[in-house]
C-alpha cells in the first residue's frame, strides 16, 4: 500500500519508528467477592510475556520497539528511565491487569508531561475488559482490544482495525464493532527484548526459563477470562517449539522451564513430542493442565513425564461441591480430582492445586466442603493456592450474576485506580 510505505520511510527518516513497551509495576491484587474487595501487595518479577509478545511481532516487522519493564525499577528512578526511554519516540503502550491501574495511570500522565506530542496507547486484560471506560480517560489516546499484535501495527502504519479505539479522528476509526475472539498468529518470542539474566537475578539467582507454547483454552469454564475474551486455543508446532527451546536453552542455560500455557496438553501429540525432546535436556520443567486430561494419561505417558524432568504440574480444581464445578462448567467432579491427586503421588509428580471460594451461589456448607478438599489434598502433598476469593470478569456469566444482584462496579478509569489503591480487606464495596 502505497501509504503505509510513505509513513514508514517518514518514520525511518526522521528517525521515529521506536515503539516503547511500558510494563506498570504491580502494586496491589484486587479481588472482589460478594461481601468485600481484597487486597494484598504482590513482590512478582514475571517477565513480560505480553510486552515481548506484542513487541516480537513489531520487530518482525520492522520497527524499533524498547521494553521498560517497572518490576526491575525503582520508584525513584522512574522520571529518569522515562524521560530516557520515551526521547524521540512517536507511541508509547502500556500494559494493564486491573491491578496494574494505579501504576499505569501515573506513569501515561508522566509521559504525557515530558513528551506532550507521544501518543499512549492503553492494552492488556483491563483496558480489553473496559474499552470505552478507559478510551474516555484524558491521557490515553488508543485502546487495544485483546491481542495487540495487528491492531498495534496497523496503528503504527496509519491503518485502521475493529479491535483498535481511537480517542481523536486522526485514524478513521471507533473500534465500536470489535469482536472478541479474533486471534493472532502467533510470532516466536524474541527474548533479546529483555535482559533475561535480569529476572534471574531478581529472582533469587534462579535461572528459571518462562515460556509460552500455546495461548488460550478450548474449554469455557464460566468464571474465566478465556471465556470472557472467547480466547481460541493456538500452539507453536513442537518442531518450533523444541527448536526454540534449542536455542533459548544454549543462550540461557535455564534450570527449569516453565511453561506459562493456560492448557500445554490440549493438543496431546504435541506435547507428548515436546516432552521427549525435553527428555535430553539438563532442566526440570513444568506446566499447567487440565486435571481430567490429567486422569486421562497413561501409565507409559506418566513414566515419560518423570523421566523427562517434569517438577510440577499446575492445574484448577476450584471447588469441593460437585454442585458449584457443574455451575462453572469446570467439566471436573471431586472425585476425579482426588483421583488426580493419587494419581500424582503415585508418580512421584509435584501437584500444585489452585481453589476458589464465595463464588455468587455458594453456600457456606459448599464453601467448608471446599475447605475439607483443601485440607485433604494438602495432607496427601499437594501445593495449594487459595482457596482464593472469587473475582468475576465482566462480561462473565457469574459477573452478570452479581450486577443482577446489586454489584456496583466503578465508571471510570481513576475510580477503578482508586479502589485498588485505598481499599482493604474491610471495605464494602459493590452492593449499593
Ligand atoms: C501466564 C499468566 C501469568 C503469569 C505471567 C504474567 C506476566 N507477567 O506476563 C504469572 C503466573 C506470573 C501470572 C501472575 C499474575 N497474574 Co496472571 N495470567 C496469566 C495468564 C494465564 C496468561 C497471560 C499471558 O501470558 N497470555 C499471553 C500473553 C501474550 O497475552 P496477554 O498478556 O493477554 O497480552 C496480549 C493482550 O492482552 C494484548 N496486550 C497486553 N498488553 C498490551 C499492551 C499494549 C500497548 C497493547 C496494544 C496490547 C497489549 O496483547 C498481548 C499479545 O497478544 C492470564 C489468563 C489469560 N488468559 O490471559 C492470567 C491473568 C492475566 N493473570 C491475572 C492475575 C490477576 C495475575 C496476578 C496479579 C495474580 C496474583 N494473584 O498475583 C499475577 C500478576 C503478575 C504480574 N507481575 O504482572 C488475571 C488478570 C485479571 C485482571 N482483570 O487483570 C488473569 C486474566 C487470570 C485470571 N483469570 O485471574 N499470570
Ligand atoms: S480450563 Fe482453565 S483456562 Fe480453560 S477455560 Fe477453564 S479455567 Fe479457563
């Protein structure tokens, strides 16, 4: 397109085509049950898989992109690092949970400050969840609905897109028809972006490799954000995936690889593929699964799985009442998450189980059916995360639940900031 061409020689020339990748600090956890908003600070140095994600694919296709990922920082040298990363640069994203707001919000205005003419651009789950809410908010010009790679280029190259929010006309277009559930291909993650050894570092010198195979989930748990977004399930072949493993694995010589896939084993060949390959590597690894496909693999598999270095193994079980999983669609039953449980001690296979709790329909006897779960899987080895109060995602069955009943959510971007920020365990926040 003829255009498209003109603006990117424009960009080169002037030397402007640099695209800075801001990752907000995580301050504090919301999470919001039928009686109070929670609150808890979390100390995470994650990398930013969304950040290298969204910047493999601009870099592929040509532009400059920075990441300033706030983990690594401190509060202190945040006007510094952005005066320096923001010089010269024509956009600058940010990438938001929920609880990432308040951080967010203060860094955009900042830029705004040092550098009026930059053009912010909001995307991740909240701004994805809140479009309209957050393209309102004075400092932001651009949104991004869900997957960021073809909105962010096409805004780069002058293009429109369904999934991209424009707060001016500048770019012909609303974003108001957008879709959830259009997916990206998927661009190998180009870790050069980061400075790994900096979060090995940050990590107590534990050189654990983080890694993404596979997006999204076929299954449609009520409660989840997969659900919420209709993220598609979509996978690096194993051939990619072993040979990027290869290559991340000579340059970084991990210890143990996690693999951050909401599902590694839905496409079962795949992964049974990469698990032999991982068979000659010098790591353990880990990954998330669904428990009933869990239950569903082999003795020969399971023998493989240990053999291959496999440390843990992560999954949902999310309650002790057989009622409320077939209220969120889990597609589990109690009885088959204690057979998973047995299933892994008998392979010697690390289970880490994460549980929710106060969900809109739960009773309190369900809620101690869940406690007696907990107590049980703890006492036959299994890590347990929670039972954590349950957090409803607009746009969710059990959200709409929960607006039926009176939920009182906040109307702008500043107030949800707001809430994450003062609130505490005591407050009283959405029933009016
Ligand atoms: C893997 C994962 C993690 C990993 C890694 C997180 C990380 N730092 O990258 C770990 C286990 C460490 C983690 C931790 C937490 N997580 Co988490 N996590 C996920 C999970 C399962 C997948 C996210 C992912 O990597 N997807 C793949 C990447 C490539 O996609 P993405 O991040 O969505 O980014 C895409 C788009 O959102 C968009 N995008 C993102 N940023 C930007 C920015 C711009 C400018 C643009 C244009 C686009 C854009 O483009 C990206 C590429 O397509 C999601 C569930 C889900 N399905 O999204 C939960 C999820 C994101 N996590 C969640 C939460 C709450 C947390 C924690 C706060 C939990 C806790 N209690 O501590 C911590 C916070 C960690 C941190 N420091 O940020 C919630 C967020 C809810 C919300 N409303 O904000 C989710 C949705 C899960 C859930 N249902 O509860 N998490
Ligand atoms: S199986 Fe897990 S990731 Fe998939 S929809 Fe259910 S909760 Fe979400």
């Amino acid at each position: 397109m003829p255009y498209v061409a003109t603006l990117e020689c424009i960009f080169r020339i002037i030397n402007v085509t640099d695209f800075v990748l801001i990752m907000p600090a995580l301050q504090k956890v919301v999470g919001i049950t039928n009686r109070e908003l929670l609150i808890k600070p979390t100390p995470h140095s994650n990398i930013p898989l969304s950040a290298i994600a969204i910047g493999s694919s601009l870099v592929k296709n040509g532009l400059d992109v920075k990441i300033l990922d706030f983990h690594l920082h401190c509060a202190e040298d945040e006007n510094e690092l952005l005066a320096e990363y923001c010089r010269g640069v024509t956009h600058v994203g940010f990438s938001c949970m929920t609880n990432h707001i308040p951080h967010g919000l203060r860094l955009t205005k900042k830029v705004k400050g040092i550098y009026p003419t930059i053009k912010t651009v909001w995307g991740g789950i909240h701004p994805s969840l809140f479009p309209e809410m957050t393209i309102r908010h004075d400092a932001i010009d651009f949104v991004v609905v869900g997957e960021g790679e073809d909105p962010l280029l096409a805004l780069m190259r002058g293009e429109t897109h369904p999934r991209l929010f424009v707060k001016d006309s500048v770019f012909n277009t609303s974003g108001k028809n957008f879709k959830y559930g259009s997916a990206t291909s998927l661009t190998e993650p180009n870790y050069e972006l980061i400075n790994l050894e900096q979060y090995f570092f940050k990590n107590r010198g534990e050189r654990n490799l983080p890694l993404l195979s596979s997006r999204g989930c076929p299954s449609r748990c009520t409660f989840c954000v997969n659900t919420v977004l209709k993220n598609k399930w979509r996978g690096f072949s194993a051939e990619t995936t072993c040979n990027l493993l290869d290559s991340l694995c000579q340059r970084y010589r991990p210890e143990h690889i996690y693999f951050l896939d909401e599902n590694f084993f839905v496409d079962k060949n795949r992964a049974i593929s990469i698990v032999k390959y991982l068979c000659n590597i010098d790591a353990t690894w880990g990954a998330n699964i669904r428990l009933r496909t869990f239950n569903s693999l082999s003795d020969e598999t399971l023998m493989m799985l240990k053999k291959s270095g496999m440390k843990e193994i992560r999954a949902g079980a999310e309650s002790g009442s057989n009622r409320i999983l077939q209220i969120l669609r889990k597609g589990l039953t109690v009885e088959e998450i204690r057979r998973a449980v047995e299933k892994a001690a008998n392979f010697d296979l690390k289970l880490i189980l994460s549980f929710m709790r106060d969900l809109p329909d739960e009773t309190k006897e369900e809620t101690q059916l869940t406690l007696n779960l907990v107590q049980w899987c703890g006492q036959n080895g299994v890590t347990v995360i929670g039972p954590q109060i349950f957090r409803p995602y607009p746009g969710s069955e059990e959200y709409d639940k929960l607006v039926q009943r009176g939920l009182k959510t906040p109307v702008s971007l500043e107030e949800w900031g707001m809430i994450i920020q003062n609130a505490n365990h005591d407050s009283i926040w959405y029933f009016q």
